[in-house]
C-alpha cells in the first residue's frame, strides 16, 4: 500500500500500486471486536492524467490577487451563495464610490497547490480546464497564458464567462465551463488569470467559483489530498489504483471510543491502530472564564490512550492551543487571556477540536477591564463612585433619559441624583435616612403592596428604587409592617406619602400581603418584595402585557441578582408537583429567557394581578399561612379561572434574594417552604399530574402550554415601522400564535437588531441571535427537531435553507411565503424598461422560483394574481392565500374640509417604489401644477435614494422615514399609489383604506385587494388618467366622501378576525390543524419600541 488518509467527513482514501485485478476491502473494528465489513470501495485507475491539478483536499484552490483595488478581496463559502457539498470561491469588488464611482476591477492568479507557482505542463498535451462559475452583477473571463522554461508569453486563450447564472446553493444556479488547452510545443508551464470586471449593477459583485478542475482530457479528475498528488506526479506510468470508502459509522452507534481500521489488498492486511473515533475519545469536563483565565478540564471516554489537540478562541481567534496525552485522570489546564480583550464588552469564547474545528464549548462573556467587585467597592471604596462600574449602570441610565425624555414628566421628576446615590451605596444601615416623598395620587393605576418585617435599610433600597425608575403609571404605595421592632415602625416619618397599616404582632407574609391588597385603590395590584430593586418601566412593561393579549389573569417580572445573573425566568411545575425556578444562575441576556411566554407560575418577589380579579379568588390562600407556595397556588387559582399567567422579561427586577426571609429551609421563615409544599400538592394535581418529569427536557416544558411549535426563518428580523414586508410578517406571527403556535425566529444574518427584535420579544416570540446561535447549519442540525413547521419568506431565502432541512428532517412540513411572485415583478419591470431589468433575468428568477414552489409543501402569496398565474404553472402544486391585516381607523377618517394635498408612501429600498415616485413627479405633477398651483406632493418612506431626495422642491416634499403615520394618513386629501411594475399585495394601499382616505391607483396597485373603479378607489393607466381623476377626488367633495366610504367598507375585510379564519383553512389544506386558544397580541403594531 503506497499511502493512505483518513479524512475528516469519515472517509478513506488510499493508493496501491500494482494490477487492478487485486482485490481490496476495508474492516472497521471496535475495541470490543465488532467489526463491519460492508464497506463499499469505489476504484479509479490513477495517474497523472486523471487527477485534477488544480485543487486539493487538503489545500483546496490556491490562488491570490494580481491586482487588488481599493475593497477587493477572495475568499470562500459566502453564506446563502454556497454550492451545497462544495467550497465555492468568490472575488469581490466594490465600486470607488469615494473616487467619483470608479469601476473596479480584479485580477486573480490560480496556483500549482503544489508548488504555488504556475503549473507544469506536458508539451503538445491536450487538457481540460472546468469549473462552476456564477458572475453576480459583472462580467468575468479566463485567461489562459502559455509560458516557456524562461517564463516568456509563448500563446493566450480568452474564454468569457456568461452572465446568466448568478450564483447560489444549487448546481443549476452555476454556467458550466470547460475549456480545452492545447499545449504549444515548446510550453513548460500554464498560468490561469481570473479577470472580474465591474459591477455592472449596484455599487459591488461577485464572481464565484466552484468545482474548478484541470486535467489531461478528463471531465471529471479525481481530487486528491496534496501527498497523493505528489505521488501520482511522481511514479510515473506505473499502474496505480486509488480507493474511497465511506466509513459506516452508524453501524457503531453505542460503541463510543476509538476503532482500528484494516486495509485488506489481496492476501495482505494493513490496520491502522485506533484510527477514527465514533464520537470523541475525550470530553470537556469543565471549561469557564475565571477572572483573566480559559480553565478547561479533559478526560478520556474510551480505554484508549488519547492525544487531544485543543484550541481556545476569543471572537473567533486562535489565542492559545492545548496538546494534552490523556492517562487515567482528568487533566486541568488553564489559558492566559490576553490583556487586549479586557475592555468591558461581551466576547465569544470558544473551545475546538483542532483536528476538524468542532466547536465543544462556548459561551459569551463580558471581560472587563477591571475585576474588584461591585460589592467590594461599595464596602471599602465608598462613595462617591463611578456609577458606570455598577452591574446596573444600564438600567440607571435607561430610567435617567426616561425621565427627560418627554417634557410632560418635568413636573413629576424627583430627585434622581441623590436617589441613585442611595442605591449605589446599596442595603447599608444608616446613621440617618434621607427622607424621600412620594407624590399624592387622587386614582392611582396601580397600587403596589408591600409587606415589611425589620430591615429597614432594606425596605430603604427599595422605596429609594420605586422612586427613580421611570414608570407611565400612577402607583400608590400600601406597606403593611408585620410587627417590626427597628426603624421600620418610624417609616412615616422618613418616608412620606405612603399608606403604612400595621401589625402588633407578626402574622407573615400571607396575612399582610391580604392586608394590603384589601386596601388597595388602583386597577392593578402588584405584589412587591422588599428586597427588590424595580428597573426603568418594569411596571409599564406589565400593564402592557396584561392589557395587550387576551385572557390575561396574572403577570411576573424577570429576577435577577445583583450582579446581572438571572435568578429567575417564569416558574414550572412539574409532575410531581415541585416548582422550579427557571433559568437560575444563567446568563439574564439569553434569548431563551428573554421572551414573554406563559408560564406555571411567577414569584410573588414581582407580580401585577386584576384588583378586580384578586378580590374574586380570594387572595393568597390561608392555608399558606405564614407563607411560601402561596404565590403558586395563585397562579393555580388564576388558571383555574381560565386566565392565563405570563413571564414578562422585558419588566426586570432586582431580587436580593434571602434579605426577607433568608435561605435555610429548616429554621425560620423558610422552614414553611417544606410545611406547605404536600398542601399544594394535593390541592392542585389534577392541574400539574399531566406535566413532565422533574428536570427533564425543561427548554420545551416552560413552553408546554403552546399546542404546536413554529420557526420563522428569512433574511433578518422585521422592522414593523419601516417597510410593508416587515409589517406583513408582524401580522403573520401574531395570526400562528393566536393559532397556538410558538414562534421562533431564525435570521441569516444573525443579527439582534435592538428594538425591532425586541419587540417581537415583547409578544412572545423566541429571537435567536449572534453569539447564542452561530452557525445556522448547525442549529437547523441540533434543534429542526423541536418544530412541526417552518415559514419562510421569499425563493431566494427557501432555497438556502431547504436541504439542510430536508437532510435533517423529513417530518416537519416547511412553508414558502412568496411575498411577492418575483419573476412577475422583474418581468413587468423589464417591459417597462427599468434599469438592471432583462426578460432573460427575469426568466432566470422565474425557473428557480418554480422550482422552489414546487419543493415546499404548501406556497402562500397575498395576491389571487399570483395564485391564478402559479396555477397554470405548477397544477400540482399546495398553494394558498396568505392574508393581509389592518387596523380600523374609522374613528379618525378625516373630513374633506380638513385636508389637503396628495400622499406616496413606500419603502424606496424596493426599486418599483422609486420608480412609481419618479413617475408621478416626472410626468403627472408638472399637469397637476399647471391647472392647480397649491396642490403640494408628499412623498414618504424609508430609505429614501439619493435620486428620490433630489425629486424635493416647493411642490414636492421628500419626508423620509416617519415612525407613526396618523397624522400624513389624516391630513392629507388623497393617496396616490402609481405602481407601474411589482407583484403581490400591495400593505400601503390597504393601510390608506382603514383610514378611509380616498385614493387613486394604478391597476397593478390594486392587484389582491378587491378594490373596484369608481367604487372604493379610483384607476388611472396613461399620464393623462392619473392627471385627471387625481383633479376629480381633489376637487370633487362628493365623489371624495363615497370613495373614502367605500375605501373603509373594504378595509374591513381585512380584519384579523378574518385573516385567522382564512388562514386556519389554509393550513388545513395540508393537514396542518390548529385552535384559535393561542396567545392572541391585540394591536396590530407594537405599543412600544421602548
């Protein structure tokens, strides 16, 4: 046997020299003598002519740039432009928009993977040069140089790269190329230039690559590892065969350690000891960052002596390797962090196997840039102190541009420097208290209960925080004193305003919490532990989610200790009975914690409950006198009644947990944690006995109170505020929830986008993000499992993620939203001669994306347009209407008398935006003017080009981006929408129509809607039209009220009401059943984007 190589995706490869009638096997064996002998061998007769030369397994392409402008760089396996199963190699150049708009161009040099010069060829020998290649956006050609021994230019060959493939995960979206070279006769090397032109469309493009290939009159050469090519280079004519077998792994599933491989050829075999392992021969026992150190712990899983090569990463770079030779004991070793990473910001840190680059550990960290403790400077520090070293220096800051945010507060702002003082030097007992106020409230909102027993200094902190953080609502503050015996029976007298009810003698927590509740003025009751520390709008972020979703009998904050760590996320009960409290210990800004969600239970430490409701099921329960388990059997009260109970992370409380009561479960208040715990138990089995078992599979048991399971996945997290598409997915996810259905959002961009992934958040749905989920194959791998459907938005998106579905799960049914029929869009763009438009383009889009509709199991599009074109498509084909929601504005459709001027709104990141503006300025407002001068266009979107802000002038005004459209949608007379290209529904139209404003529309603006000439709206097609009935609904007040009637008549059948109906039937259609029990967000955009 010449060589062999064990390569990393588990295969074999080796060469054997000699007669290709020799027969040749391969064994895998375990350690314990199991062996698998059904290993399938593919042979190829090797020589120099039937190998590729050009590429590796090893190295891969070897190749750099020649000439290299300003931005241009190689590289490889761009996300979503990834042939599956191949590395597929780009350029990429940007136009010098800083030079005037320059075109850029790139040169790039292949390389002998070898040598890493040019290649060595055979004179007069013919040979094959192929590879894949896409140009997205430019033009490209091969260039191929024939040199002599001096190096000197002896013949070129041009071959030009055709431009209709653009690149991506399939083999269709690549042009085929393959060049025959005939060597010169007196030739000793080949150079390969790679020459990318400009971007032809944009401002960047790319030129990929894939499968290139150079061989001796062969299509298709084998790829070999570097030593096997210097092999074949090398023997000469000899005969040799090369062998590839797939180890069956599989077959050792349970048998974990490593195995011996043997090579059987002929009569003689060849094992290779402990050769590849079924798993890891090691395993991470430990791994954390302490203070300035990587400590990682490894031992071995097998009997097997093991060599263990790891490396440990910040942020994706190599900061230190471990070579360890595992005995029979863990070993320990730890990693100096260099001192460049402590700057107080979060970082990756990684461990991985250096062998294949598997990821074993990671977790994200802040390194900061100091390591004395909070607490310690609080104690020997003392004040005054930096208040940015603070763990809670973000919540401070968030509460102080609260109170200044919005000049209707100036009146009510107190003291905040000398508050936050207080809660800087943290629970300390006091010579003397500053006396602090809170204000009268007539009919407070809220009122906030909360029972005392000593601690005053305690207590202090508390009123001190109630006070600083920012909150809407008006709160009263009721503390009941349970018999205190220190400063606590003198709070009147430090703090003022507040309603102090007393107790001689201690009755606990149950009775005083009772006590106060009775008393209660507000809507609301909170029940608020003295050892808290509330948080900028943790009162307004419970209201909110108690008001906002349907149902709703009991809210809980989020607990976190002092120093940011999560105490608590939500309670569960298991079926044994025992609560858990979520999420304890672990990191508070985890994605998995930080979404609303129903849960078993929340802390009585935090909670918000109806006065009303807390009246109507009696309270606290008596039987949990003096205390613990009462704020359970009140959620179990609450769910009884039919209301449900929700987590709401986005309300965080500080809990200094063990300062009310303190920690050991056999004395004191705590021991009644074990008294009451059977009383619950009995009390409450028939709702807890179907729940799962304690500690099991806890990720899904918090979420067991969703019927089905829901991942969204596109290109990046909706921004509701900003574009039609974005605010089409936002109904969507409330329509599956409503549904039962929890929703998880994947990004391929990964990226948390601050308010928008927050709001989604907000409403319950799962966002995941850098650097929780890092590789999106990966988790699709780990976690598809946990889904019984996944949603998709666009083609271009499905078709990067659909095998790596199918390859993981065959179960889960994946649905294809269109948003709108692409090829539709670029077709009508194309007739309509728009720039970076072709028919031949638009019939690219239009084969793959039937070919992705064709793949999904059930289609969506908002448009019957669409649906009735697909139809006569794709007659096989599941396809369905996804329906469209608006809010009813009847209530503020505004009178002719008060209104004026003409409205264009759209999001100018989508081209048929742009040109629909240039077409009214260019050609409709210039008639207008003529016969009526005051008439004023109001052109309003996001991302408005440079073309569209030059359209400005004193008839026309660009307004950009406006967050909260009421008052253009109120104000103005008409709505125009003069669509000339595009597809699907159209959210801007729809959106003017719940206002009732009256407008006039293009044909192609109406598509789906259902809108009707002369009915709800008005149609115009030709520049004279659109001039015309524009003059008509200005003018006319008449025929401006019937539209504007009949535009709210319309928008009516767009309801939500309406949308889950429909939708309901859709799913259906595919055997997707569902309720309408589901988590149900009543307002069609968020409340807030605090």
């Amino acid at each position: 046997m010449a060589s062999y190589k064990i390569c990393s995706d588990k295969t074999i490869e080796f060469i054997q020299a000699g007669a290709p009638d020799i027969e040749a096997s391969v064994i895998l064996r375990d350690r314990y003598g199991f062996q698998e002998t059904g290993v399938t061998l593919s042979r190829r007769a090797l020589d120099r002519k039937t190998v590729n030369h050009l590429v590796t397994t090893d190295k891969g392409l070897i190749w750099r740039l020649v000439e290299t402008p300003t931005g241009a760089r190689i590289g490889k396996n761009v996300r979503n432009w990834t042939l599956t199963g191949s590395d597929t190699y780009f350029i990429f150049t940007e136009n010098d928009l800083a030079g005037g708009g320059q075109p850029a161009n790139a040169v790039v040099r292949l390389l002998d993977p070898l040598g890493g010069e040019d290649l060595a060829v055979e004179p007069r020998q013919p040979y094959l040069f192929s590879a894949l290649v896409a140009a997205h956006r430019c033009e490209a050609r091969f260039v191929f140089q024939f040199l002599d021994a001096d190096g000197q230019t002896l013949h070129r060959q041009i071959h030009d790269v055709a431009t209709v493939r653009r690149g991506g995960a399939r083999i269709e979206d690549y042009q085929p190329v393959v060049v025959r070279l005939d060597v010169p006769a007196a030739a000793a090397g080949l150079r390969i230039l790679v020459e990318k032109g400009p971007s032809t469309s944009q401002t960047n493009s790319y030129l990929f690559l894939a499968k290139p290939a150079l061989a001796v009159e062969v299509e298709d050469p084998i790829v070999l590892s570097s030593e096997f090519l210097r092999l074949t280079r090398e023997e000469g004519p000899a005969q040799m065969l090369a062998y590839t077998a797939k180890l069956p792994l599989l077959a050792f599933e349970g048998r974990k350690g490593t195995n011996d491989i043997a090579i059987v050829i002929g009569e003689q075999e060849h094992v290779i000891k402990n050769a590849i392992s079924y798993g890891f021969d090691f395993k991470i026992n430990e791994f954390r960052v302490n203070f300035d150190q990587i400590n990682v712990s490894v031992s071995r899983n097998s009997a097997n002596h093991t060599y263990v090569k790891l490396g440990a990463y910040i942020d994706e770079e190599l900061i230190g390797q471990l070579d360890l030779m595992l005995g029979t004991d863990q070993i320990g070793h730890s990693l100096k962090i260099d001192r460049k990473y402590f700057d107080g910001q979060y970082h990756l840190v990684s461990i991985r196997n250096m062998d294949d680059g598997t990821v074993l550990h990671h977790t994200t960290v802040v390194l900061d840039f100091q390591m004395t403790p909070w607490e310690a400077l609080q104690t020997y520090a003392k004040k005054p102190f930096d208040t940015t070293l603070s763990p809670l220096a973000a919540y401070h800051l968030k509460s102080f541009r609260s109170w200044h945010r919005d000049p209707r507060d100036a009146e009510r702002i107190p003291n905040l420097y000398a508050l936050q003082e207080t809660l800087l030097d943290g629970i300390r007992k006091r010579a003397s208290y500053r006396p602090i106020a809170f204000p009268a409230v007539e009919t407070p909102d809220v009122s906030i209960v909360i029972p005392l027993h000593n601690k005053f200094e305690v207590t202090y902190l508390c009123l001190s925080a109630l006070l600083f953080a920012y909150t809407a609502y008006s709160f009263e503050v009721i503390v009941v004193d349970d018999g205190s015996t220190d400063t606590t029976v003198s709070i009147a007298e430090i703090v003022s305003g507040l309603t102090c009810l007393r107790n001689p003698t201690a009755k606990g927590f149950v009775e005083s919490c009772n006590r106060g509740a009775a008393a209660a003025r507000g809507r609301y009751t909170v029940f608020l532990n003295n050892d808290t520390e509330v948080t900028a709008h943790w009162l307004d972020e419970l209201i909110h989610a108690y008001e906002d979703f349907d149902e709703v009998g009991l809210v809980g904050s989020k607990l976190i200790y002092p120093n940011g760590a999560l105490q608590e996320a939500g309670g569960v009960v298991w079926g044994s009975g025992n609560p858990w409290n979520y999420g304890r210990n672990q990191n508070n800004h985890d994605p998995k914690f930080n979404y609303l969600r129903q849960a078993d239970y929340v802390s009585g430490a935090a909670l918000l409950i109806d006065s009303g409701l807390l009246r109507e099921i009696g309270y606290f329960s008596r039987e949990f006198i003096p205390g613990y388990f009462e704020d359970t059997d009140l959620a179990m009260k609450v769910r009884n009644a039919g209301k449900r109970v929700l987590y709401v992370p986005s309300s965080v409380v500080v809990h200094y947990e063990g300062q009310s009561s303190g920690t050991d479960v056999s004395s004191g208040m705590k021991k009644f944690q074990e008294v009451n715990r059977p009383k619950f138990k009995k009390k409450w089995v028939s709702l807890f006995k179907d729940h799962g078992r304690e500690g099991v599979n806890v990720d899904r048991e918090k979420d067991r109170h969703v019927r089905q399971r829901l991942l969204v996945i596109d290109n990046h997290y909706p921004m509701v505020d900003n574009d039609a598409g974005s605010y089409a997915a936002f109904q969507e996810i409330r329509l599956f929830q409503s549904l039962g259905m929890k929703v998880t959002f994947l990004p391929l961009n990964l990226a948390f986008m601050d308010r928008h992934t927050r709001v989604l958040q907000k409403i319950g749905v799962e966002c995941l993000y850098a650097p929780f989920v890092t590789d999106i194959s990966a988790f699709i791998r780990d976690r598809i499992g946990e889904f019984d459907l996944v949603y998709v938005t666009r083609y271009y998106t499905f078709g990067s993620v659909i095998s790596l579905i199918r390859e993981h799960s065959r179960a889960v049914k994946v649905i294809l939203n269109l948003a709108d029929l692409h090829f539709l869009r670029e077709m009508r763009a194309a007739k309509a001669q728009e720039p970076n438009y072709s028919i031949e383009g638009a019939m690219e889009t239009k084969r793959r994306e039937l070919e992705m509709i064709a793949e999904a199991d059930l289609t969506l599009s908002y448009s019957d347009v669409e649906l009735t074109v697909l139809e006569s498509h794709l007659p096989a084909a599941k396809l369905g209407r996804v329906p469209w929601v608006v809010d009813m504005r009847a209530d503020l459709k505004p009178s002719f008398a008060d209104t004026k001027d003409i409205l264009f709104l759209g999001g100018f990141g989508h081209p048929p935006n742009v040109e629909a503006a240039r077409f009214f300025v260019s050609e409709v407002m210039p008639e207008l003017l003529a016969r009526d001068p005051s008439i004023v266009f109001h052109i309003v979107g996001s991302n408005p080009t440079k073309e569209v802000m030059d359209f400005a002038s004193d008839s026309v005004k660009v307004h950009g981006y406006v967050p909260d459209l009421e008052a253009v949608l109120t104000s103005t007379r008409v709505f125009v929408a003069p669509l000339r290209s595009g597809a699907g529904i159209k959210g801007k139209v729809l959106e003017s129509l719940s206002y009732g404003l009256a407008g006039v529309f293009s044909p192609i603006a109406i598509e789906g809607t259902g809108l009707s000439d002369s009915l709800d709206c008005l149609v115009a097609q030709t520049n004279q039209d659109w001039v015309e009935q524009v003059l008509r609904l200005y003018s006319d007040e008449d025929l401006w009220e019937r539209i504007s009637t009949g535009a709210l008549a319309r928008a009516k059948r767009f309801s939500f009401e309406h949308a889950r109906d429909e939708l309901q039937k859709t799913l259906a259609t595919v055997d997707i059943y569902t309720t309408k029990d589901g988590l149900h967000y009543q307002r069609v955009r968020p409340r807030s984007y605090l």
